[in-house]
C-alpha cells in the first residue's frame, strides 16, 4: 500500500484535522437536542415518523470521521423509508468529530485527561428515549459507516444486551476491539463492504499503533462466536449496465446460535454506501473503487433489522 493510502486510512480511524469523508452543512441548533454526559453537553438529531403512535423502533446511526450529521443523513438516506415504515432514526454526534471506539486509540475530553465513553453516551440516548416511551426498547438497532462502522463494532461487543441488531459499514475490526470483545450475547449482524476499497482497505492493514483487520478475518471472528459450519451464497447483479459492481450475499448458516450473521460483499465496490442512484455529491464518492448500484443500503438494512428483536 502506498504511503499516501496508509496515511489516508490512519486519518479515517484516529482523529484528525482532515475529513476522511466530505463535511456538509450542520443543521441549525434549534433542531438538535443535547444530553449532559460525563460533565459535556453532547448533541444528537433525532428523526421521529410523522405518524409515530406509541413506542416506535429506533435505528441508530452514526457517522464518519469528521462528517457532519446532514452527511450521514445524505449516505444512509434512511429516514423515507423510517416514515413509510414507522421508525425513529438517531444521529449521536462524536466530540472531535471521531468515535471513541477503542481504549488503545482513545479520544480525550476536552480540557480532560479522561477517555470520552460514547457507549455510555449513547446508552444515556436510549435511556432518555425509552422513559419518554418514545422507543421501543426491544427494538433498537445499531449501524454506522467508516469511523462509525468501527463504533458499531464496538457496541455489537458492549451494548449487546440492548441492541437488537448492528450493522457495521465499511470497515472492519481493529485489533484491540477483538482482544476486548466479549460480548453478553451475539448480536444479529448484517455487514456491507466493499472489495476495493483503499481507505479501510478490504485486506486490512498493518500499523505501528493497530491492526486492522480484513473483512474476512473480522466475519470469521463472529462466525467462531456462532459456531456456524456452513453458509449460504447469492450474486445480486446491478441494474445499470455501466456499474462496475456486482453484489454477493453471504448468510451463516448450521449455528449453535440462532443470531443471524448476513455480508454483502460489493465486488469492485470502494469506501462507499451501495444505493440504486447513480453516486453524487450527497451520498459520497468511491474511494478506490467503483460506487455500487447492486442494492439499497437502508432497504437492505431495514429488511434484516425488522426481523429482529429482543
């Protein structure tokens, strides 16, 4: 890998000053809401149905390095598909702009020599949001892209007990989540990656401060976890001739558990959602490979999501 890529790559999983993905225009603090946690006023959107009758389920997502949360919003493009399917959508917002997703890679406070705990963080969201019976508890799902796919890993081994599926996104496991992860229960998992992409490269990647691992090693991990023996293929092909991707889709199958395991491994796909519109400035560029048109995350996550619960 070239040095340009590696440094690329440390950019997309520590924190700093450069954007691993475009910034975009926050939204107006007038529709944000914050919580106090750990003595720091934390800042989330929430996205409610407009025909929310009662406890709704709850998908939480969350976003890329230093991307602003009308990022998120614009690559995940979930909330039409939360108001025909009567869903909340949940955007937490990282301080610094990056995740705090593993003790060996931590993110300070500000003005604070102590690690910021953004599972605490986001378990005092869902608190919130169950007392106002808002959500429905049994119904709370996980998913987040890049540095936000490496936070999903994180809740998958730290909040098993509340989340009722994750979906992490582009991106694998870092060395030091696997050595920690010892989760309370398996998760449902539903993962997309794609196989050229260079920014959390689909092979991994070793550095002096972590290994990340590929996307394979990082499934097999959680299949051992299932005791899974066998599996099951499909090859989704795109709908538009010119698309350079083609979609596989991998379920587990012969468990010792019944929590599903599902990859959509994008062929030629780079460091970007698979939707069915052609890539554009609001859902985000390639990355090293080709922008995938095979499926539609959110309806794709939806389908999995939805079959589960607590």
């Amino acid at each position: 890998m070239t040095g340009i890529r590696l440094w690329v790559l440390l950019a997309s999983l520590l924190a700093s000053p450069v954007a691993a993905m475009a910034q975009d225009v926050t939204p107006s603090p007038a529709e944000l809401s914050t919580i106090s946690f750990q003595g720091v006023e934390r800042k989330y959107l929430l996205h409610m149905p407009p025909s929310q009758k009662g406890p709704v389920p709850l998908v939480i997502a969350l976003h890329g390095l230093n991307q602003a949360v009308e990022g998120v919003r614009r690559s995940l493009a979930m909330e039409p598909l939360a108001d025909r399917e009567n869903f909340a959508v949940l955007y937490p917002m990282a301080l610094k702009g990056n995740w705090s997703f593993d003790e060996s890679l931590a993110v300070r406070l500000p003005r604070k020599d102590e690690r910021i705990d953004d599972v605490g963080f986001i378990n005092a969201i869902v608190d919130k949001l169950v007392s106002e019976e808002s959500v429905d508890a049994s119904r709370v799902y996980a998913t987040g892209l890049s540095n936000g796919g490496l936070m999903a890993w994180t809740l998958a081994c730290q909040m098993s007990e509340r989340l009722a599926g994750v979906a992490p996104l582009i991106s694998g496991m870092v060395d030091h989540q696997v050595e920690r992860c010892s989760p309370k229960r398996l998760v449902p998992l539903v993962v997309i990656a794609g196989t050229e992409d260079w920014m959390q490269p689909y092979d991994g990647l070793i550095t002096e401060y972590f290994r990340l691992l590929s996307i394979p090693e990082t499934l097999e991990f959680w299949r051992r976890q299932r005791g899974c023996t066998s599996f099951n293929l499909d090859m989704i092909a795109s709908r538009d001739p010119s698309d350079q991707t083609q979609a596989v889709v991998m379920d587990w199958t012969a468990c010792d558990s019944p929590s599903p395991q599902r990859f959509y491994r994008i062929e030629g796909g780079g460091h970007s959602l698979p939707s069915l519109e052609p890539v554009s400035g609001n859902r985000g560029g390639p990355h090293g490979g080709n922008h995938s048109q095979t499926i539609e995350t959110a309806e794709e996550l939806w389908k999995f999501f939805q079959a589960q619960r607590l």
